[in-house]
C-alpha cells in the first residue's frame, strides 16, 4: 500500500488504526528516499508516499483497503509462501 494523502499521512501508526490489524501487521515501511523501516514501531510517523508492505491473512486486507488515504500498489512478491506487497 501506498500512502496518497491524508489521514494516514503525518500520523503515527497507531493513530492512523495499523497497529494491532487483524490477521495482519505492518511488517515493513518504505521511504521515498529508499530508506527501510522494518517492523516500524507504533510511533513511526507515516509520511506522504511511503510504501507499507502487509503480511498476513488475505481476509485481512479487505480492512486496509477500506482505509482513506492508503493506495495499493500493483507489485506483489511471494516470499516464503505467502505474498507480501
């Protein structure tokens, strides 16, 4: 996913609701920069055009695409059997 604009952006992740997903966690934040946060802790501010890549159950993500302001990104890879993008 890809944050677009506002709510997620400026916040933290667990003011913007992604901490504590059910049947999924953030496992990774990307910067515009290149700079990677893996496992980003709950006070990570999450900037305009990060990329945050989910893993988890599938059933998941139909809660994340519901959030405003987060854009999924069209990249997947599988990795260890399970898909992560």
């Amino acid at each position: 996913m890809q944050t677009s604009r506002a709510p997620p952006a400026g916040r933290t992740i667990e003011s913007a609701g992604l901490r504590h997903l059910r049947g999924l966690f953030l496992a990774d934040l990307q910067r515009q920069d290149g700079a990677t946060v893996p496992s980003p802790p709950p006070t990570t501010i999450i900037l305009q055009g990060d990329k945050l890549t989910f893993a988890g159950d599938i059933q998941g993500m139909q809660h994340i695409l519901s959030l405003p302001g987060l854009t999924p990104i069209s990249e997947w890879r599988r990795v260890g059997g399970g898909c992560l993008g």
